[in-house]
C-alpha cells in the first residue's frame, strides 16, 4: 500500500471507530493547548485501533494454528489407525486455514496493528516532550527506518498545526514513572506467557524422549525374540505418541512463536532500565531540554526496533 492509502486508510478507521478513546493523561482531555488536545485525540484513535487490531491478529494466529495443529493430527489419525474418514477433516482444516488466512489478510490487521502503535508511541514522545517546553517535534528525531517503513506516519506527525507555547511542566510523574510502571507491569505478563510456552516445550520433549527410549527398548526386545502380542499396535500407539507430541511442539511454536516474546521481554526490560536512569538524571540534574530529547530518541528508537521484529510475525499458513 502507499503512503496516501494508509493514510486515507487510517483517517477512515479513525472516522468509523466506535470505541471511546484513551488518552495519554487524565487532564490531556481538557488540555488548553489547542496542539496538546490534537496530539491527545490522534494518540487516542490510534492507541485504541491499534489494540484493537492486535486483538484481531491474535485471533489470526490462534486460528491458524488450530486449524493447522487438526489438520496435522487428523492426517496422523488417518495414516496411522486407518480412520479413513478424516481425510474430509483434513480437507475441512486446509479450507479453514485459506479461508482465515485471506480474512486476515482483507482486514489487513497485522500491518495496522503494528503502524498505528508506531504513530501512537511516537505521539506520546511528542505530547510530553510539548508539555516541558520542549520545541523540537518527533517528526524531526524520528529515526531512518520509520521515517522508510512508515512513511504515513511521519508525513502525519511533521503536518500537525503550530504549536503554542504552552507553560513548561514536569513530566517525571505523568511520563517517567507512569511508563516505568506500565513497562514493569507488562514484563510480569510476557515472562508468564514465555515461562508457559517454555514449561509446555520441556515437557512434551520430554515425553517425547520418554516415547522414543520405550519405543527403542520395545525394537531392541522384539529383535531379540521377546513376544509382546500384536507388535503391530504397539508400535502404532508410539507412532501416534510421538505424532501428537510434534503435534503439540507444532501448536505452541505457530502461536506463542509469533509474539516474539524473548525480544518483547529483552524490550521491556530495556525501557525500565532506562527510565530508571532517566529519573536518577533527573534528580541529579533536573529536567533538561537534552536529557528529556535523549529520552525522547532512546523511546523512538526502542519503537522502531519493536516494529522491526513484529513485521516478522505475519500470520503466515500452518502446513
């Protein structure tokens, strides 16, 4: 798409959205700076589309991977025990996967998802950057590759009105520590998420490594003549274990892999160490006009390493 189709784009998302908006602060709503109150309403249309196209992305992945996980098993269940009527399961799962992956790609959520967080963060910089005097605008500290990548968004942020000069304030609280607690927050959900991901991977290989020791002790007994009935059904019930484990391994890489969660964790604890520093800066040396700007790129340019490794998470096909 073209940057005026994404804009465009956005404009009618923004138009048509039916959800009320959040603001950056509680008092931005009533701000008296006319540019505080636009940087506010367009924070808030993004913020909230963005969540809610995440929300849609999600749903994606959760769908593509089930379908390709039954998919998977129905054709495990077919080959192995001749359950001939789940060839028309797999036929059914390979629909389902087309049939959400064209749907998520007309809703085009991926790609909103990730620019409308990218122009809300980067308005955000902007709102608390005005409200301490701060003259220099995020469109011109935005870094190279948003300024390539989302080209809309830049050309929005460098078209806001004029603004006013508004009364300096201080943004310890509002911005520092209110991000600082939000980031530390949001660690706590991703390493539960990693931590359940992880747990489920250690255990399905172990259970596959339990499969395939019994099933080796079962080959090496039958070659040496020991008699254990219908060998045959047997090994069909450890095929089908090992299946099912892959099947498992399969479910959990599609779903959790897509949310790079390591990297989200690596983020998060990255922004927490660094608004730490910026509060030790801050009451060392107050709220300068560079420590405030050198926080303002070190935010920009966590934005767009953020975007970089999320533009990797399409919701590709499950096979």
């Amino acid at each position: 798409m073209t940057a005026r189709e994404c804009r465009e784009g956005f404009d009618k998302d923004r138009k048509d959205c039916r959800l009320p908006l959040t603001h950056i602060m509680a008092e931005a709503r009533d701000a008296k700076d006319p540019f505080l109150r636009e940087v506010d309403e367009l924070f808030g249309a993004a913020d909230v589309l963005s969540i809610e196209n995440a929300k849609k992305h999600r749903r994606v992945l959760l769908g593509l991977s089930a379908a390709g996980t039954l998919l998977t098993l129905a054709f495990l269940l077919y080959d192995e025990i001749d359950v001939h009527g789940m060839i028309f399961a797999c036929g059914a799962m390979l629909l389902t996967l087309f049939f959400i992956h064209r749907l998520a790609g007309r809703s085009d959520c991926h790609r909103k998802y990730l620019e409308y967080r990218v122009l809300a963060e980067s308005l955000r910089v902007q709102y608390f950057l005005s409200l301490a005097g701060v003259r220099t605008r995020v469109a011109d500290i935005l870094p190279w590759s948003l300024r390539k990548g989302v080209p809309w968004a830049a050309e929005l942020l460098g078209s806001l009105p004029a603004e006013e000069r508004a009364e300096k304030r201080s943004v310890l609280d509002c911005w520092i520590k209110d991000q600082k607690a939000y980031h530390i927050s949001a660690l706590k959900k991703a390493e539960t998420k990693n931590a359940r991901d992880e747990k489920t991977a250690g255990t399905v290989l172990w259970l596959t490594v339990a499969a395939y020791i019994l099933a080796s002790g079962f080959e090496i007994a039958a070659f040496n003549g020991a008699a254990f009935g219908d060998s045959q059904a047997i090994r069909m019930v450890f095929k089908i274990m090992l299946g099912t484990m892959s099947v498992v391994t399969l479910f959990t890489g599609s779903y959790y892999g897509k949310m790079s969660l390591p990297n989200v964790i690596d983020d998060h604890k990255r922004m927490i160490a660094l608004y730490y520093k910026a509060e030790e800066d801050i009451a060392a040396a107050g709220e300068s006009e560079e420590l405030l700007l050198l926080l303002a790129r070190e935010c920009l340019n966590e934005n767009s390493a953020w975007y970089a490794y999320q533009s990797k998470n399409k919701s590709d096909l499950v096979i």
